[in-house]
C-alpha cells in the first residue's frame, strides 16, 4: 500500500498535464478563429468592399449602386423575387404546420414513412423540382394542360420552390410543436374549453415563434436561390439568378456583390427578429412538464391523415417523375426504359462531377464535423472569455448568409491576386472549405445541444484526477455524443452533395461537382442527363443517410447498458 | 495516509458586481472534517471551487500545508473532489470509473488500488456495472471511490447527499464521516443541510453573503450563536425586542433578568423553544403567564406556540418531550424563560 501511494504521488507530480491542456484549448480556439475569420469573415468583408468601393467599370461603387437601385430592371426583379418568395411562403407554411401537426399531435399510422418521404427534398438539388416539373407541366409534359400558359414563369418557380422548402419549414415546426405540456392540456379540458380553443390559446402562443421562423427562412431559401428559376423561370428572372449571371456570365463582379450585399437583407432582418423572439420565448416549457401524447381521434386523425397523404402524393409524383423521365430513353417520342441518360461519360466532366461530388461530400463530412465538434466543446466546456464569445459570434454568421452571397463572397476574396491563398481557388479543397462554413452553423448547434447535455462537472472531474482534457474529451465526451457526430456527418454529406448556391462560383473544369453538372447539363439542353444526375445525387444522399442511421441506432442499441444514465 | 492542513487568507471573488466571496479567511487542521454551511448563494461552493482551481479567486491565498496553490490550475493541486451530481462517467464502468485518475500507475498497479478501493467502499462484485445500474447510494460512493483513489491528501465534498432520499442520507453520512476518520484525510464538505453539518463536522463554518459568520463546533454553534443569523439559521428560535434596564430586560411591560446582560442598550433577546419551560412545578426566573395559541405533536417532540400576556400579537414557541407536556386547564399557561439560556443581540 505504501509504495502504491509513494508510486501515484511521484507520477502525479512529473505529468505535464496542465500545459497540453492549455495548449488543446487555446491552441484550438485561436486555430478556430484563424479557420473562421479566413472561411467566413473575410469574403464577406471581401465582398462588401468590391460592392462599395469597387472598379466601376465592373458594376462596384456608390454611384454604380445607386445606378443600379434605382433602375427599373432591378425594381422589376425586385418585385419578381419577391412576390414568388411570398408566394411559396403561403402555400409552404401552413401546409408544413399542418403536416408537423400530424406528426407531432395526432395519432396518424406510418410517422416514420411519412416524415422520410417528406424530407425527400433535402437529398437532391433544387434543381431537380425543377426538372421534374417541366417533364410534368412543360410543353411536352404529360400533364401539359393543366398550365396552358406553360409552366415557365412565376407558377413554376413557385411549385418548385415550395417543394424545395418544404422540408426546411417542416423540420423547424417540427421541433416548435415537438414539446407540449400535457398538464396544460389537461387543465384546458377540465375548464371545459374546445379542441379549438386549447389549440388557440396553447398550441399557438407556443409553436407561433416557429412559423415565423420557418416562414423567414422559407422566403430566405427563395430570395437566394437561382436553381429552381434557373430551370423553369423562363423569362420571370429573378435576382438571385442576376447575381449568378453578372458574376458568372459578365464578368460585372462590383454588380454581382451588389446584389449579393442587398440579398444579405432579408436573412439579417429575419435573423435578428427570430432571435429577439427566441429570446422572449425562452423557458416555455418548464422542467416538470409532462409530455403530451395524443389520443385517438377518428375525425381528426382522418383529415390531418388526408392532408399528409396529399402533400406525400404530390412529393412522390414530382420525385418518381423526376426519376422516370431519368430512366426514358428519348421524351416524349420513345418512352421505352434504358440507362442511355446515364452515360455521363461523354459528357465533359460528366462521371468526374460525380466522383468530385463524393470527395466533396465526404472530405466535407469528415474534416468539417470534426473540426465542428472539437470547436463546439472548446467554445461549451471551457472557461468563458473574450475569445469564446467572439467565436460564438463567427460561428453563428453563416446561418444568416446565404449559399450564393458565401459563394460571392469566396469569389471576391480568394481570386484576390495578392491573396496568399489564392492557390486554392478553383480547388476541391475551397470547395471543402466553403461548404463547411456554409453549412456550419446548424452542425455546430447540433454539437452544442448534445454537449450541453452532458453534466457540466464531467471536465472539473477530469482536471482534479489530473486527466488531460483531451484524452477525456476522446474517452468520455466523444462516446456520449456519438449519435449527434453522426447526425453532424449526415448533414455535412447531405449538404455537400446538393449543394449549388455557393459552389458555383468556386468550381474549375477539374473541381466540377455534380449538382453543378446538372445545372450546366440543363443549360445545354439535355433534361435527361439532368434528371439522371439529379436521381444519382438523391440515390447517393439517401442511401448514406440511411445507412447512417442504421449505425446510429446499431450504436445506440450496443449502448444501451449505459445510456439509460440519461433517465437518472 | 499523508494529508494536509487548509489555510485561507481572505479569500475575495466577485461575479461582476456580485460579491461571492467577500474576505474569507479559514484554518483547517489535518485531518479535520469541517462543513461549510449556508442558504444557496452564501459563496460556500465558490469557496469550495476556488480551494478546487476550478475558479480563480480576485484575491487571497490558499495554502495546502504552507504550500501557496492560489494560482496553481487544477491538476497541480492535490485534492479529489465529490460533486453534487457525483459526474460520474457513464459510458465507462465502475472499475474504469475508478481507474480514471490512475493512468500514470500502470495496469498492475492500477487493478489492485481498484479492488482496493472497491473494497473499502463496500462495492466488490460490481465493477462491471455502468452507473446507471447502480442507486444513488452506490453511485455517490463509487464517485468516492474515484476521487480517492489516486489519494489525494484532502478531499473535498460539493452537497454530497443532496440527490439522494432522506432514508439513506443519515445512513450515508455516518458511513462517510467513519470512513474519513479511518482515512484521517482532511475533508471540507459544502452543505445547507444543518443536520448533516451537526452530525458530521468537527468544525463548522457558518456562511451568509460571502463571509463566515462563525466557525466553531457544532455545539458551540447551537448553543452560543456569534450572530443573528447563525442563531436564525441553525436550529429555530425566538426573538423579542428588548431595552437594556442595568442586569435586566424590558420586554413591552415586562422586565426580564439577564445572565450576560451585554453593553448595548437595545437589541434583541434570542432563545431557543427547548430551553423555554411550561408550567414548571419549581419556582423560576422570568416567570409569566400567557395564552397557548396552538401545538403541534411532532412525533418525538410537542411544539406550543403562545403569546405573553403582557405581550400581546408576539407569537413565541416552546418545545419539550411529548411526555413532559405539563397537565393543561384551559388555554392560560405558565412560562419561564430562564436567564441563562437568553442571549442578548445588538
């Protein structure tokens, strides 16, 4: 025993604990300020500086600006983008709020495949609604007469953005309708108050926040994207798609940074009245709070059960036609089946795109969630300061910039000739790295819920038995958020597989990555090989997430001995 | 078991213009349990983190053993520490629970302080169980286990009965405190709990607002409270409001005889309900009558509430064992509240 004691005092005094730790958590948070301020802050400063004080001759400066506001062609699409983005904001929203409502509050059979056909959207571009939507209502479409006008136009624009929102806004009232307090219910019923009003004064007031949120980031989503409008706008041009052909197709880089700059508008605006309500709304929901679960109700069940097979029709018809027309052998003349639109390699670039895609996805999977959840427990779990707090700061920017300004911006700032960095441009690794700060700030809100969970002394009893912080972050931290990394990991996969908005300022004829295969194949004429490019892309999105949740919940089930510690 | 005696020097730590700690000065002897004791937000866990590192003091010193750690991190210091919530790992077993601070030891060495550790805390045969298959009475004491195991000279305890039912924790802190004398390491227990304070401590440190109030034993604590609010705080009792007459007291219309009769000229008298008597059969000092408003049986104790006659609308309270309770006629009673037992607070 004694020598025991003499053999753990000499080793607690030699370990030089102390300064890997400092080095671990300083090191890591200046590194990420390093990562943030080069990735997120400096293109947008880039791109602020070539709108205002740009080379007029390329559309920048004040008086281009000016110009530029004030004339008739911008008011004009202007008015386009936002009567479309409204548009889809109606129809989205409360089809998505009675579709969580389902979800959430009712006793409607078969959740789990209903919400997986839901999300069906998220796994390919936003091109693809577009695509499907042409082989159903185009000139040639099989259901051609229902719009005499031709889709082309605000109509298309409209469908196809709402069933590429459509997710997004579900997945944000999901969660605002995901917690109920089962007492308040129970306490309405025992006043005597109707199903109507228990919604009216319960449900609403709490899940009210969530439709504003999911409709400012529906309109978002809309303003700021060019891959719907660019398939079936026809001649209703939108601003979004004037930013991608003054940068892309002129050369006007101050005029693309303009409109980059006034597209920041409405995600700032939206952004910082949400988290102004977030705030009040905080603590809704107390911690003795009972879980509501719905009962049976045939009438109810039966109408939300409607809905829900409707909105699920229309996502599997536009997706199963955008998927047949791919399989086609030559629309609408020969309708007999083959593979012919997947002979992508007589296309330039065509099975590259595809491979660059994987690489794109998987570097960005990996790299980013790692570097995303180290970050998040260097920001959760150490000591507060300046550092951290400015880090917050940058990480939460990219939630409130969208793909295309990220995208002008990386334009702006590392094709800068005298940017040391400017190496990278035109590389798999810039696209890597922009797709990891675009899709940043969910992943590293995901990262910091499940650390937040975790008990805040785990760290102070790793320090007093003398444990390096990082080995405990390994042994401890890292097992128990396993299944939030992998969720991390399918998102950044997902997102960097689908993703146009950003890449398609970035990319050079060796980094072309799929979705921008689909847009360039589309452009070109050939809808099949966008279509089967786009069915390849949501194949390979799917069945990744798929398999992910197999190992996340294979995971959970080899935890389980320990997991039920959370019930404690 | 090598251990440490504790030295504070006005320990200082403000939150912004929240004064957590404000000049806290302690002595703790080797081998001395004592309990920092308080009502939630006194600054006893501030204390009990900054002697940890885990928070850094504005001001003052901290000596293990003459030793200076007040600006030594964590890791330098010499300590294993129980917290509220035991932070018990969950994704590893007991042993691995146990073995966590033990890595430099080498396996061999390792496994045996496990299996020794177990056995001290009476948990051999389940170190292969995670923490969530364990009560909390077994979790608190393998996060003992842990924070004993590298043997650290001085053990600090953050609220270690606070997650478990009252059932065991009288069981558990009798356990504890016979295992720490066995030990002989020097302890400090963070508690609000003035009964386990009472049953544990050698010493007790009385906080509120950031400064010790008193630091006695826990009868001196009881019986002699240095302020107003450690007499409130500890134990329940009565107060009147006084005005100095040279040995006695003017309580309203009545005048009451001191023991220790103090300089101020008023003040408040305190006295504890058990040291009040109710209808004595011996003649007493500061005898009065007054009216019985209520009483409650507690089970091993009757409590009456009363009013002095010539006191009207002051409720006071008296305690005694159920089977002292004096023959009753009526509402009208008899008290004395002996002078001895009146302590004089300015």
């Amino acid at each position: 025993m004694e020598q025991v004691m003499a053999m753990i005092r000499g080793a607690a005094r030699q370990r030089p604990a102390d300064r890997a730790d400092r080095l671990f958590v300083q090191g890591g948070q200046w590194l990420m300020l390093a990562l943030l301020l080069l990735a997120v802050l400096l293109p947008l400063l880039a791109m602020l500086w070539r709108g205002i004080f740009g080379d007029p001759s390329q559309g920048g400066g004040l008086a281009a600006a000016a110009e530029l506001f004030g004339s008739a062609n911008f008011r004009w699409l202007l008015g386009n983008s936002l009567k479309s983005a409204l548009a889809v904001v109606l129809i989205v929203v409360p089809l998505a709020y009675g579709f969580a409502y389902a979800l959430q509050r009712t006793c409607v059979p078969g959740k789990g495949v209903l919400r997986g056909i839901s999300l069906l959207p998220l796994f390919a571009p936003s091109m693809l609604p577009g695509i499907a939507l042409i082989y159903l209502f185009g000139n040639q479409g099989v259901l051609r007469d229902i719009f005499p006008d031709s889709i082309y136009g605000f109509w298309g624009v409209v469908l196809g953005q709402a069933i590429y929102t459509f997710p997004h806004a579900l997945m944000v009232l999901l969660s605002a309708l995901a917690l109920a307090d089962a007492r308040l219910f129970d306490a309405a019923s025992s006043m005597g108050a109707s199903p109507w009003r228990a919604f009216r004064s319960i449900t609403w007031p709490g899940s009210r926040q969530g439709v504003f949120a999911a409709g400012c980031l529906v309109f978002t989503l809309c303003i700021t994207d060019f891959g719907v409008p660019v398939v079936v706008g026809g001649d209703y041009q939108v601003l979004a798609l004037e930013a991608y052909k003054a940068v892309l197709g002129q050369q006007q880089f101050g005029r693309g940074a303009l409109i980059g700059l006034f597209l920041l508008l409405p995600a700032l605006l939206s952004f910082t009245v949400d988290l102004w309500l977030r705030r009040r709304q905080r603590d809704a929901m107390g911690g003795r709070a009972q879980a509501y679960v719905a009962k049976p109700h045939r009438r109810r069940d039966g109408a939300f059960m409607l809905l829900v097979l409707s909105v699920c029709a229309v996502l599997l018809g536009v997706f199963g036609m955008a998927v047949y027309s791919s399989l086609v052998k030559f629309w609408p003349y020969d309708l007999s089946l083959s593979l012919h639109n997947y002979a992508f390699s007589e296309l330039p670039g065509g099975w590259l795109a595809y491979r660059n895609s994987l690489t794109l996805a998987i570097a960005s999977a990996v790299f980013g969630s790692a570097l995303i959840f180290t970050g998040s427990y260097l920001l959760e779990k150490t000591r507060q300061s300046p550092l951290t707090q400015t880090l917050r700061l940058l990480c939460f920017i990219p939630m409130a910039v969208p793909g295309l300004v990220l995208g002008l911006g990386y334009v702006f700032f590392f094709n800068l000739p005298n940017n040391p960095l400017n190496g990278l441009y035109g590389s798999l690794t810039l696209l890597v790295i922009c797709t990891v700060a675009h899709f940043l700030t969910t992943a590293q809100m995901t990262a910091a819920t499940a650390l937040r969970q975790l008990d805040s002394e785990f760290e102070a009893a790793a320090l007093s038995l003398k444990v390096p912080l990082f080995s405990h972050f390994l042994r401890v931290t890292l097992p128990m958020c396993l299944p939030a990394l992998l969720d991390i990991v399918r998102y950044l996969f997902v997102s960097a597989m689908t993703t146009v908005s950003a890449v398609i300022f970035l990319y050079s004829p060796d980094s072309l990555v799929a979705s921008v295969a689909v847009l360039n194949m589309d452009d070109a004429g050939n809808v099949g090989g966008a279509a089967a490019m786009s069915t390849l892309i949501l194949l390979t999105s799917a069945g990744v997430s798929l398999l992910l949740a197999g190992a996340s919940r294979g995971l959970l089930r080899r935890s389980q001995a320990w997991r039920g510690a959370a019930n404690h | 078991m090598a251990t440490v005696d504790l030295q504070l020097h006005a320990i200082h730590k403000g939150f912004g213009t929240f004064k957590a700690l404000d000049g806290v000065s302690l002595d703790v002897a080797a081998g001395e349990l004592v309990c920092l004791l308080g009502p939630s937000g006194c600054g006893k866990t501030t204390l009990l983190r900054c002697i940890a590192g885990l928070e850094r003091q504005d001001n003052g010193r901290i000596l293990f053993s003459g030793r200076d750690v007040s600006l030594l991190p964590p890791q330098a210091r010499d300590y294993g520490i129980l917290f509220q919530s035991y932070a018990l790992f969950p994704n590893l077993t007991v042993c691995q629970n146990i073995a966590y601070g033990l890595t430099a030891l080498g396996r061999e060495a390792s496994r045996n302080r496990v299996a020794e550790m177990l056995d001290l805390v009476g948990l051999t045969g389940s170190e292969h169980k995670y923490p969530a298959q364990l009560s909390g009475g077994q979790q608190q004491r393998v996060a003992l286990a842990r924070a004993l195991a590298p043997s650290p000279s001085l053990l600090l305890l953050d609220e270690p009965m606070s997650a478990l039912d009252a059932q065991v924790r009288e069981h558990l802190c009798i356990e504890l405190r016979s295992l720490q004398r066995q030990l002989g390491i020097t302890t400090l227990m963070v508690t609000h709990n003035q009964d386990e304070a009472m049953l544990m401590a050698d010493r007790i440190a009385v906080m509120n607002q950031g400064r010790v109030e008193q630091y006695a034993a826990p009868q001196a604590i009881y019986d002699a409270p240095a302020t107003p609010f450690v007499a409130e705080f500890v134990g329940q009792g009565n107060w009147l409001p006084y005005q100095r007459d040279g040995a006695h007291a003017r309580v309203g219309g009545l005048s009451l005889r001191l023991a220790k009769p103090g300089h101020s000229e008023q003040g408040r008298l305190f006295c504890r309900p058990e040291a009040v008597l109710v209808n004595p059969v011996s003649e007493q000092d500061n005898l009065f009558s007054a009216r019985m408003r209520d009483m409650t049986f507690l089970g091993n104790r009757c409590r009456l509430s009363f009013e002095l006659d010539d006191l009207p609308g002051h409720a006071l309270l008296a305690e005694m064992a159920p089977e002292a309770m004096p023959q009753l006629h009526g509402n009208q009673i008899r008290v004395a509240l002996p002078p001895h037992s009146l302590q004089v607070f300015a």
